[in-house]
C-alpha cells in the first residue's frame, strides 16, 4: 500500500524551480531516502509534503489525503524533523514533551506514559528537567525525532536528522528508525552520508530538482556499476549544472 | 480548547523563564512614571532674561524689580547695551531680552504711554510663547498699578473694566500630573503590549519553532489566541502596577470606577496586541519586527495627544486620530481619572477599539500562514 504518492510535483520561486515535475511512491513500513547534494531540492520537496509549502502545480497524497485539500488532516498522520533543531530550548524535557504531545490531542495520562517511555529508551532519566539548551547535539537530535514520533505518525519526514552528529550517536539514531519502520511507520529521510544510503529500502537521488535515480541500492548499483552508493551517488550528482547555494 | 490551553501554559512558562521580560514588568512602570512626569512640565519657569535699560530711573527699576521678583524669570544680566544683550541671546544663555527706551519715565508721565521691545529668542517655541505672555501680563500689571497711583479714582471708574475669575473644572489647582500621569500610564501600556507581541512570533520564526508548530494539526486561531492571551495578562498586570505606583507617588486615585478602567484597558490591549501580532506575522526577523513596531508606536504616541492637544492638530491629523487606538484609551483614562466617567459615558470609545481589535486580529490570523 502506498502512503506517499507524488506525481509531477513542482515548486518555482519566480523563475527558480527548485523542485521540477518529481514522481514516486512511497509503501508503508519502508525505509525511504531521499539523496542529492545541497541545493538538489530534498528539502523543499520534503516541506511541500508536509504541507509547509505550497506546491506549484502537480498532484501528491499523503497518509491518503489530497495535499492541497486536506493538508491539516495530513498534518495529525505525519511527524517532521526538520534541520534546524527546533525544540523549545527554554523548556525542559518533560516541558517540550507535554507541549507537543498536548498539541497533537495526547492526554494527561498518555502524555506521562509516553514521557516515561521515551526519557527510559533514551536513558534521559535524570536529565527530564533540565533544559533542553543544556544538552549536547546528539541527545538534542534524538529527543527532536522522539517527539517527531510521539504522536504515533503513520510516516515520519527527516530531514538530514544526523548532520553533524558523531558516528556512535548516529549507529545509535539509525536503529531508533529501524525501530520506528519496525513497528509499521513509513521513515522518509534525507541524507548526505551515503552509507546511511545503504541502510534504506529504496532510494531516490535527486538532481537539479529532478529525480535522476530510484530504486533499492542493490539496484542502483548493478546499474550503474558501482561498488557502493557513494559511487553511484558521485556520478549522477557531477551531472549537476545548479550550484552549491 | 486543550490545544489552547497547552499553548498558554508553554507561553506563560516561556515568559516567567525570562527574567528580562520579568525586570521590565516592574522596573519600565517605576521609571516611566516616577522620572518622567518630573521632566514632562508644560510649566516654564526659569526664563532667562536680559534687561537693556537706557533710562535708568526709578519706574524702570521697579519694572525690573516687579519681573524679578516672580520666579518665571532669573536675570542674567542688567545693561544698556543691545549688542551685548543679543549676544547672550546668541549663546543661548538668554531666553528674552527687554529693551526699555531711553526717556521711559518722562514719556510714561508725560505722554501718558511709551513702547518697550521686547526680544524673544524662539529656539524653544514653548518657552518662548509662555515667557512672552507671562513677562506681557507682569508689565500690563506694572501699567495698572501706575495709573492706580496716579489716578484718583473717582467714584465711577471712567474706564470700564472686564475682571475675569477662573475656576478649572475637573483639575482645581491645574496640576499637571494628574494630567500627565494618566496618559503616561496608556504609553507603558501599549508599549509593552505591542513590543513584547511584536517580538513574540516573529522570534519563533528565526529559531525554527514555528516549522514545529506548523506541522501540528493546530488551528490558526488558537495558535494566535494562545500568543494573545498571555500578552494580554501582562498588559493588565503592568496597568496594575502603575496605577498603585501613580496612587502611592501621586495621590492620584480614579474619581471614576477603577472597573472602568481596567474593562477599557482589556479591550484595548486586544487590539494593541493584534496589531503587535500582525506585524509580527508580517516580518520575518525580530529586528524588522522591532523597527516597524517603532516606527508605528511613534507615530501613534506622537499623535495619541498626551503631548499635545488633538484639538489644536490640522484637520488631517485629526482625522488620523480617529483610526488610533492610543488616542481614544489618553482620553478615556483621563476622562474617568479625572472627570470620573463611567462605561456609558466612553461607550463609543469603546466600541471603536473593540473594532480595531476585532479587525486587527482578524487580519493576523489571516496572514499566519501555516503553508507558504
């Protein structure tokens, strides 16, 4: 079953198209990525999907809703983690919890159990009240994408989620995703590094707003004869004519 | 509704977390209303004056005397040179210069009338008009008391004389406190209300928050109400301690229902804080958010008329006044501080600013865009 399905989506700043006429669908329960290099168009395709940016022309649905008529209804079956951390650094642990929990519709109850459950996996137990400023960027990064999940999303967006995190901490927020897919959610993630490429069901690679490649690694390795994804990467994005911006 | 409430309770925890909010809450009431009411002074006193005496007899020093003798003017000097007097004028070091010509006693008893000069330096426009005037009815006084002693009045005064006696209605000893003090206390209000608004989206916008929150199923009404709200408590809280800091270090108690007041005040911060809000939505960086909101206080402040009279503004300027929400709360504050109105009496106020906070309101959640 398709949770994502997209076909010619577009999105133009003036005369800029940063994302042209992209298709491609999405099961559910599959580990998505989403690759291309910096200014390929990843993020504003990802934004468009989740109804923070209006699509120019084409069609997409997600979680089973139309994006253009039932954006809000998209927004209760998705979570997002976008690049820039974007929890409250003011509030303390429980507090950003309990704020998007309650935002989400969760109660009380529901709202402590999952606290509970969460600071546990994450062996935060003694850290749920300090601020979240506090907190190095790898912990930030994980309790960004736990809270991207505490309402249940049926898919969950990530946007570059381990960018400039240390390699432990990134083995670490990997299996959090296999867990998520595990448990039936649909992991649409970007990424620069490539063997986190390899970690994927499938695997898009954007070029210039377009979508160059797709297909499992395995795939997209036979066919461009590569020994691994950086290699396959390399050779479609020097196609590139956009620059790095 | 619990959407909402989760929203106010991050928002309140947000603005207790910050201390600088917390300082200006209590410091900015204190400053603004015990240090400026001291500076803002429609009274001149302290008029220099320069006399230029070429007669130097004995009415002119009594006319010296009788202009020294008040404590609107001090004398900085006492000459019989015009250049030299202008030339303190030119330093700035004089307000006004008299000239009294050469002969004024002779002429004065034996013409009956003589033309003294006056010279004012109009650099300050206030003080110059009021020295003017107030050193113009010293010397009207001085011509009385002349004729009084030359005169002996007969039983029928040949000349008719119109007395005015003056009772100022509202204000008794025309202290201006209680005229500033009031109108100062609308300033803090609508500049907390509509800075610390202003400030309030736009700054989630430059940490990122807002994505987070644009993401969430939130509805766009509750996500302004929840910004509204709390901003809304702060702008009564610091009408609160205003009001006790004017009571302790005034006297100054509402002759009309304190009620009044605060029912006025909470429509009217709805309003402030929309526009707060909306320029919040409008601008992408606090610092545009913050220079905007400046740019809009100054005008209304400038023309709300706690500094000048609307009255005496041109027509466009008045008209301008009708559309500000500053104006209409100095004229309600005033009108129940002072003249003790009640609700009925500032309904139309009333309603207009609700009008406003509707409309203002109305166009911030319009232009919240969760997608763009």
């Amino acid at each position: 079953m398709n949770v994502i399905s997209v076909k010619d989506l577009t999105k133009r700043f003036g005369n800029f198209t940063a994302v042209d006429r992209i298709t491609f669908e999405v099961e559910q329960g599959e580990i998505f990525g989403f690759l291309g290099a910096n200014g390929a168009g990843k993020t504003t395709a990802m934004r468009m999907l989740c109804g923070l940016s209006m699509p120019t022309s084409g069609e997409a649905t997600v979680a089973g809703y139309d994006l253009y008529k039932h954006a809000e209804k998209i927004k209760k079956n998705i979570g997002y983690m976008s690049q820039k951390f974007s929890l409250y650094e003011d509030l303390t642990i429980r507090e950003n919890i309990r704020f998007y929990g309650g935002i989400y519709g969760l109660n009380d109850g529901s709202i402590k159990s999952k606290t509970d459950h969460l600071v546990a996996t994450l062996k935060l137990e003694d850290k749920v009240n300090t601020l979240v400023k506090s907190l190095p960027l790898g912990w930030k990064q994980k309790l960004s994408f736990s809270v991207a999940m505490i309402h249940d999303p049926k898919i969950v967006f990530l946007d570059e989620p381990t960018g400039g995190v240390d390699p432990i901490t990134r083995r670490e927020f990997w299996t959090m995703i296999f867990e998520a897919a595990h448990r039936g959610t649909t992991v649409f993630v970007t990424t620069h590094y490539m063997d986190e490429a390899e970690y994927c069901n499938r695997v898009s690679i954007m070029v210039d707003g377009q979508v160059e490649a797709l297909g499992s690694p395995e795939v997209l390795k036979t066919k461009y004869e590569a020994k691994d994804m950086g290699e396959v990467f390399l050779k479609l994005a020097r196609k590139a004519k956009r620059g790095d911006d | 509704m619990r959407a909402l409430m989760i929203l106010l309770e991050k928002e309140f925890r947000q603005v207790f977390r910050n201390p600088a909010i917390l300082r200006m809450m209590f410091v900015m009431p204190a400053v603004q209303l015990l240090i400026m009411p001291l500076a803002a002074d429609y009274e001149v006193k302290n008029v220099k004056i320069c006399v230029v005496d070429y007669d130097h007899s004995s009415y002119s020093q009594k006319l010296i005397h009788k202009i020294t003798s008040t404590d609107y003017f001090t004398l900085v000097d006492y000459t019989d040179s015009y250049e030299k007097a202008i030339t303190y004028v030119e330093h700035d070091e004089a307000d006004l210069v008299l000239q009294i010509p050469y002969s004024f006693e002779a002429n004065l008893v034996r013409e009956d009338g003589v033309t003294l000069f006056l010279a004012i330096n109009a650099i300050n426009g206030v003080k110059a008009n009021l020295g003017g005037a107030y050193l113009r009815s010293i010397i009207s006084d001085f011509n009385n008391e002349m004729r009084l002693e030359w005169i002996q009045l007969p039983r029928q005064n040949p000349q008719p004389m119109i007395d005015i006696a003056s009772i100022n209605w509202f204000n008794p000893l025309m202290n201006y406190r209680y005229f500033m003090v009031p109108g100062i206390l609308v300033i803090l209000v609508t500049m907390v209300g509509a800075f610390l608004s202003a400030l309030n989206i736009v700054k989630e916008k430059e940490i990122g928050t807002i994505e987070q929150i644009n993401v969430t199923p939130i509805r766009k009404y509750q996500f302004i109400l929840g910004k509204l709200i709390p901003f809304w408590v702060l702008g009564l809280v610091i009408l609160t301690i205003g009001l006790l800091i004017s009571w302790i270090a005034y006297g100054i108690v509402p002759v009309g229902n304190v009620l009044t007041i605060y029912i006025f005040a909470g429509v009217y911060l709805i309003s402030i804080l929309g526009l707060g809000l909306l320029t919040s939505t409008l601008a992408h960086t606090q610092q545009q958010a913050m220079l905007l909101s400046f740019f809009m206080m100054m005008v209304f402040i400038l023309l709300g008329g706690l500094y000048t009279s609307i009255d005496s503004m041109p027509m466009w300027a008045q008209i301008f006044t009708k559309f500000n929400p500053v104006s209409y709360f100095i004229e309600v504050m005033r009108m129940v501080v002072l003249k003790g109105s009640s609700l009925y009496d500032i309904r139309t106020h009333l309603f207009k600013v609700l009008l406003f906070g509707l409309v203002l309101n109305g166009l911030a959640v319009w232009s919240y865009r969760k997608r763009n």
